[in-house]
C-alpha cells in the first residue's frame, strides 16, 4: 500500500505496522526517513483488522487490542492510525469500555535512512542509533538528520532501541490520540533543493487552485467509469511537483517508488494524454524541459535531455531522450489544438524548431536511429519522427515561420519508403518489422509498439493526422493487434505470446504496459476499428477493477481465464503517471473528442457500439473553457456544454 504525495511517500503492509521488511517506511526525495513504527499495547500488537486506502496520499488501518477490559470474544480497545505520505501518522485509541483504562502504549522506531534506489536493489543497511531529541527521537547519517516528533511528549524516550512510551488514561467510553510527525532535515547550501509537492491552495475551490486543471467526472452505466476516473486524477494530483526553481511550472513525477522525479519521456507522454483536462499541465512540463534542451553546435544540440532505457533482451537500449525530443513539437502543436494560448505557443516554438532542427540532423538514408549515431532504426522512433514533422510544420505555418513545406514533404517521402522498408508481407496478410539494423537485417518480432503507428496526432479540423501506413496496412495492423497473441483479456502484451522469447512478466517481452494499451484503444477506435478497441478497453478496465482502481505500469501477460486475476510486476510503478493518463485517456475514447480550438471547431466521434453503455463526461476543457459531453447507449454523442463561439460537430 503506497501513499504519495510527491516527492513524499509512505510505503505499507496491509496489516499497518512499519517493520522495516522490503521497502516499508516513510520517504522524503528518495530517502527512507523512517523504516520501523511498531505499535504495542501492554506489550502486545493489536490484531489487525482492515488496512485500506483513503486516497492517493493516505492509508487507514484499524487493529483490536486486547485488554483486561474484554468480556468474552468482543475488543473492548481498537486502534485507529491513518497514515499520510508527508510524514504523518495520527494514532486514536477508542475504548467501549464501562470503566476507566489505564493503557500502556509503546512506538518502536528506528530507520537506516537508506537511499530509495539502493534499497530497490536489495541494498538495506543497518539501523542509525537513536538519539533523544525534544518529544520524540533523531537519526543522522552524513549530513542528513531524520526526526520523529510526538504530540503529545511521551512519558518516556529511550534512545535505545528507538522506544516512545505513554501510560494513557482511556475514560469510559472515551478516546485518546497520538500523532507522530516524521521529518527530513539538510543543513542549508550542503544540497539541492528537492523538488515542491503541489498543494491546494486556501479558498473555495481547492482541486482548480493549485492543480493544472479543473478536476473532470464521469457518470454512466458503469460505475466502474466513475471509479477509474476518479482514482487515476487523484493519483496524478499527487504525482504533481513543483520545480523549486521555477515554482509556477508543475509536472508529473513518473511514479513511486522508483521514479519520484521528472522522467522527461513520461512526464510529457503524459501531460499529452491529459489535454482534455486543459493545457496548463503541458505548457508547464514542456517549459520544464525547454530549459534543458542541448545547446549547439554538436551531434546533440537541440536534443531533449533522457536516458537510456532498457528494450527487453532482443533489442539495444532505446533513448528517453529521442523519444522526449520527437514528442516536444507534437505536444505543443496538439496543446494548441486544445485551446494553448498563441502568446504560449509562440514562446516554447523555438524548442520545438531546434528540435525539428535535431530530427533533421539525426536522420540517416531518411530514418532515425535510436539511439544515435549506431542504433537501429525502430518502428515506433520512424512513427514518432513522422508525427513531429507533420505537426511541427503545422506550428510553422500556424506561427508564420519559414519550414513547413519542407518538413510535409520530409513526412510524405518517409511515408513512402517505410510501407516498402517496414513492412513484410505473409500468408497472414503481413506485418510491420519491429526495427532494421544499421548491417541491414531486421526484426519481425512482433510488438506493441507498433500500436505507436496508429496513433498518428491531431490535424486541422480535429481530423487525425496521416499516418505511415496505407489503407489496407492500418487495417491489417488493426486485425493483429486484436489477435488473441497481443490481446491477453487484461490488455495488450508487450510482445506477441507466439513470439520466441515471450514471457508474461517480461517490461519489454510480454508484459501488459497500460499506457500503450490505452494508446492502441484511442488510436483504434479512432481509425473505425472498434471491435478491437473495445476488447483491449474492456480487458484494461475489468483489469482496473481487481487493481482497485490504481493500475499499475505494467502487469504480467498471462491469458486470461475463468476466475483469473492480473498478476502484478514486481518492479512496476503504482501509481505511475502514465498508467494513471492513459486511464484517463481510454476512458476519454468512449466520446472521442476531437477540437481544433484556432479554427473554432470541435466535434464528438464516440464509439458507435457503446460498449459501456450511457456515459458523460463533465470538467473536460477546450479553448480553456468548460466542456462536457454525452454518449447515449446508443452511441450518439451530444455536446451538453462548450464555450461561446464554438462551431460543434460530429
């Protein structure tokens, strides 16, 4: 059970105690400030009762003590502890008692104050001794310093063994509570400032303060629609942080508890997906990665800062920053479609013109190799390429700016070669080739990536934008990914089950990545193939329901059966910013909004077959004004509000 409110995070079992096992503890940028907050009354630990989640940032656990006070099987004590990703736990004894306790209850804490991913690896080392401070107990290593205050004092602090001691009188009947409040403490100018978790700000309307959007709803004949929303917008509010240099930008942290910071790649695929909720969220992430981009002259210059990330056994590592490159222009370009202000625009178009001008650089015989200058050329990097060069020279032409015939005509000749290069031809009808090596010989593995082809960005008008495939090749890529290989009933696999190499818990070879599920059934249903669209939605979304809502990255490919449930992964991130916006975004593609906010026109093209039944979706955002939509069970669309001087459309 994990808490967050970035860049802090409490990490839990479900019975509630903090035993310093695995990843347990309270965490502060990435550092574990308490690993061990054991509860004992009269020296035993209560029966745990229930552990469950109250929201993204925190937990309520609820335990029996046993007493002298019990009268046969019923607890005449239980205690309560809700637990809060900033570092605070507040602790309520209750007693049904008909006479007055005295209650003897002890905290033993301790903590190692280990780095998060140090201890990810399985690298935990031993307890700090404890030392008395104030009301509670301090820790230090090196130049950090962990504190654990208690309100009220206990009536006793051993630095020994970390103990806090109270002797408290329960009344009749009555309570009484503890809180304890963990802290991290860095002597000033020794470190970097860690990033700031965004907070609502006082006032009437706290969700719409300080958060990037207007916090959306959806109501319908699945309550199961309701319940995803509601969850995947809470758990991306708590992955929000603030750059502490530049505290106006905000951005999506990648996930806890690996990722408590800006993944550039991640953080701005999801900030994409999120654009019906407004524009704020992705101006604020592409200024954020604007100020790193790679200054010239050199190979890089105009390149995007990313990592490289691991591509399963069967390919080399791809580069966070290609892809982080490729998406700036299409993000900016889209944002504008969704109603960005000019002025914006205009400020974040030479980023994206030196990104253009990076793609330009980058290219080799007319494709983009990942990572540069001797990776292979991959699918999905040729459709990403593809993307930024038909949408940038919109913003070219949008702006006024000299490129963006130049850059149609760049888009059109890859178009032509990749339906020759990437495509080989079978009794099945045919496939696109995962990628092509640098010494000519190919992979036809197939992926889920491919699902990146279909998903090809919005043009004039709010029509989709062309896409590397041909007719007949699209519906061809339509047909696999339906096939029972790819889908698994909970999602789309990672790499075909019929594959050499597959593996169900394998992050690049088999494994359910929800982000690219929810891409496919977008992109799918957009292209009229809803048939699988809607099987991959209602696999994902029975999926949601056994993950209580809170989908994790990934999640083992195993085929679904009678009685089944998804198996998690072990190394995914939960929450995670992309899985929680391509929540949001699979359910957006039930209405299928599509705006052109600088031609004043949007337009609603839902799935026709209604495969959840009514829905409406209300607090969506186009041209920075409220916009709500409606699907009947019959599958037609009917706009219920939008702003003045919109022309709507079907």
């Amino acid at each position: 059970m994990i808490c967050v409110a970035a860049p802090a995070l409490a990490v839990s079992a479900q019975h509630g105690q903090l035993t310093g096992n695995g990843l347990e503890g309270f965490y502060r940028a990435g550092r574990r400030v308490l690993s061990r907050c054991t509860l004992t009354i009269g020296g035993r630990e209560p029966v745990p009762l229930l552990g469950r989640m109250l929201g993204a940032g925190r937990a309520r656990f609820v335990a029996a003590a046993r007493t002298s006070a019990d009268d046969g099987p019923d607890p005449a004590v239980t205690v309560e502890r809700t637990r809060e990703a900033e570092g605070v736990e507040r602790i309520v004894l209750r007693s049904t008692a008909d006479r007055a306790l005295r209650i003897p209850l002890e905290l033993s804490l301790g903590t190692d104050l280990g780095e998060l991913a140090a201890l990810a690896n399985g690298h935990r080392g031993a307890e700090l001794p404890a030392a008395v401070q104030g009301s509670g107990l301090a820790w230090t290593a090196g130049d950090v310093r962990a504190v654990a205050t208690a309100l009220p004092a206990p009536d006793t602090a051993l630095a020994a063994g970390g103990i806090l001691r109270w002797e408290l009188e329960l009344p009749p009947g009555g309570s009484r509570s503890i809180v304890l409040t963990v802290t991290l403490d860095r002597p000033a100018g020794r470190v970097a400032r860690p990033p700031r978790p965004v907070v609502p700000l006082p006032g009437p309307r706290p969700d719409t303060a300080a958060f990037p959007w207007h916090r959306p709803e959806a109501q319908g004949d699945d309550v199961r629609v309701t319940a995803l929303l509601g969850t995947s917008v809470d758990d991306l509010q708590s992955l929000l942080i603030r750059d502490p240099d530049h505290p106006a930008d905000v951005h999506l942290a990648a996930g806890v508890p690996w990722r408590c910071l800006l993944a550039p790649a991640e953080s701005l695929r999801a900030a994409r997906l999120l654009l019906p909720l407004g524009t704020a969220l992705a101006a604020a992430t592409l200024r954020t990665l604007a100020r790193g981009q790679s200054p010239g002259p050199g190979p890089d210059s105009g390149r995007l800062p990313g990592s490289l990330r691991q591509s399963g056994p069967h390919a080399p590592p791809s580069c966070t920053g290609v892809e982080t490159t490729l998406l700036f222009p299409v993000v900016l370009a889209e944002a504008r479609r969704w109603g960005l202000p000019d002025a914006e625009v205009e400020a974040l178009l030479p980023t994206a013109e030196r990104c253009l001008d990076w793609l330009r650089s980058a290219s080799v015989d007319g494709y983009v190799p990942d990572p540069r200058p001797t990776g292979p050329y991959r699918c999905e990097t040729q459709a990403q390429a593809h993307r930024a060069a038909y949408l940038g020279a919109a913003l070219l032409d949008a702006a006024g700016r000299p490129g963006a015939a130049r850059w149609r005509d760049w888009a059109a000749e890859l178009r032509g070669r990749f339906r020759t290069d990437f495509w080989q031809d079978d009794a099945r009808g045919g496939r696109p080739l995962a990628m092509r090596r640098r010494d000519g010989t190919v992979s036809t593995r197939w992926t889920s990536s491919a699902a990146e082809l279909l998903d090809t960005g919005l043009d004039e008008g709010g029509d989709h934008a062309p896409g590397l495939l041909d007719k007949v090749q699209t519906e061809q890529l339509a047909r696999l990914l339906g096939d029972p290989s790819m889908d698994s009933g909970w999602g789309l696999r990672s790499l075909g089950a019929a594959e050499p190499g597959h593996q169900p818990f394998g992050h690049r070879s088999g494994a359910v990545r929800v982000q690219e599920t929810a891409t496919a059934v977008a992109a799918l249903a957009a292209a009229g193939y809803e048939r699988e669209a809607v099987s991959l939605l209602r696999g994902l979304l029975d999926a949601a329901e056994r993950f209580e809502y809170r989908l994790p990255e990934m999640f083992a490919a195993e085929q679904r059966s009678a009685g089944g449930v998804p198996i998690p992964h072990p190394a995914a991130a939960r929450p995670a910013a992309v899985a929680a916006a391509g929540a949001v975004h699979l359910l957006l593609s039930l209405a299928g909004v599509r705006p052109d906010a600088p031609g004043g026109t949007v337009s609603v093209r839902p799935m026709r077959s209604a495969p959840l039944g009514a829905v409406q979706f209300t607090g969506l955002r186009v041209a920075a004004e409220p916009f709500s939509v409606r699907v009947s069970r019959l599958g037609v669309g009917v706009v219920e509000e939008a702003g003045e001087g919109l022309q709507l459309g079907v």
